[in-house]
C-alpha cells in the first residue's frame, strides 16, 4: 500500500521538506506544541490562538496546501487544530466536550482564489480536524467574501480593514444551520494564518450580529 500510494502522493514532508514522508514525526510534535495567544491589531474581541508563529513547519504546510496542491496536508493540519481545541479545553477557555455544540466556521477565502487553487485548504483542514474530535462536531461553512476583495499582500492594517469591512457575508446556508443562534452552540472561527486581525474581525463580527456565540479564533499560524 505504501509503495501505491508513493506513486500518487507526494513523499516529502510538507513541513520540513524531508524524504519518503508526507508529514514527519518531527513536524507532527512541532505543530502539537501548546497554542499561543495573538493579539493581532485589529481585535476581534474574542481571543485569538495560533499553533505558533509564521514559520518552519507551519508557513512551509501552509504555503504548500494553499499553493502547491498538496491537499494531503489538510488531514496533519486538521489534526493539530483538533489537539489545539483539546489543550483550550483543559485551560478553559473552551467549554468542556458535552457542555455545548463545537461549531467550526471556515474563515473566508477569496473564491476566485479558492477556486484557482483547486479548492479550499482551511476548509478541508477544519474538516479534518472535525473529524477527529468529538462526533457532534458540526463544520458551518458559512462565510463568504464579496467580489471587490483584493488580495491582501503589501497592505497595511487600516487598508486590510477597509478592503474587507462589509465584504464578508453569511451565506444562505446559514439558515439551514441548527438553531445557529442558539446559546448551546460554541462557534470557533479558523483559518490558516491571521497577520492584522482584519478578516478575523469581520468574520466574527458577521457572525455575531447572526446571534451566534463566537468564543474564539483559532488559526495554524500568527504572522
Ligand atoms: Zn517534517
């Protein structure tokens, strides 16, 4: 099997470039190290958790999911986010497994973007780390960005902020969520890297002027 799948997967570690691995041992303990608090400049008003900083194994597994097509990365990614949950959990800042429904919306990506890359990589990392944690965990994808959204590279907070203000949106589906708005659900916001906080704010601010209760941004890497 591991030979077949040698022939149709990339055998170079996504995060450290190493041979004849997808993902090494290595990188797997790296990415389970304990989250760290952000403070990103724009704040979304809930805290912001990282797997760690914008580099190493995290900056090269991002760029190569988002970049290169390596959609396998989604599953080692997926399951550091769900560890992440686990560690917030004990220190309570998350509310114990069972005391509420886990809801984990997708940051939003520009779709053109998503698109042009063969799909969504935070998207299939946040399922990914659904699957891996407890069954009534529901993914809500749920925001979208409008067109007019330009990419962020080279602009500053203030600019971040005005390319996205009112440019993100709940999508129809919303409404077929379960009770989104209901006090029982747990709504955790992911994405892959938060550099200013603009997008952060503005999805959690769409999200909570739905009536959902948004506890906490979570995202694989702080630039
Ligand atoms: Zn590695």
């Amino acid at each position: 099997m591991r030979t077949l799948l040698d022939l149709v997967l990339p055998a170079e570690c996504g995060g450290c470039g190493v041979q004849g691995t997808q993902w090494c041992e290595r990188c797997r303990r790296s990415l389970a190290d304990a989250p760290i608090a952000v403070t990103p400049r724009v704040d979304p008003g809930v805290p912001v958790w990282a797997l760690g900083p914008y580099s190493g194994p995290r900056r090269r597994a991002v760029i190569a999911a988002k970049e290169r097509g390596r959609r396998d990365l989604a599953v080692p990614l997926g399951a550091a986010l769900a560890g992440a949950i686990g560690v917030l959990r004990q220190w309570g800042e998350l509310g114990p497994e069972g005391s509420s429904r886990l809801c984990l919306v997708p940051a939003p990506t520009r779709a053109r973007a998503a698109r042009a890359r063969g799909g969504d990589p935070v998207l299939r990392a946040v399922r990914a780390a659904a699957s891996g944690l407890e069954a009534d965990c529901r993914v809500w994808p749920v925001l979208s960005m409008r067109r007019g959204v330009r990419d962020s590279v080279g602009l500053s907070a203030a600019q971040r902020q005005d390319n996205i203000g009112g440019r993100i949106v709940l999508e129809r589906s919303w409404s077929r969520m379960p009770d989104p708005g209901r006090r029982r659900n747990e709504v955790v916001l992911v994405d892959d890297v938060v550099t200013t906080g603009a997008t952060s704010a503005e999805s959690v601010r769409v999200l909570r002027s739905a009536g959902a209760r948004v506890a906490a941004v979570i995202v694989v890497a702080a630039a």
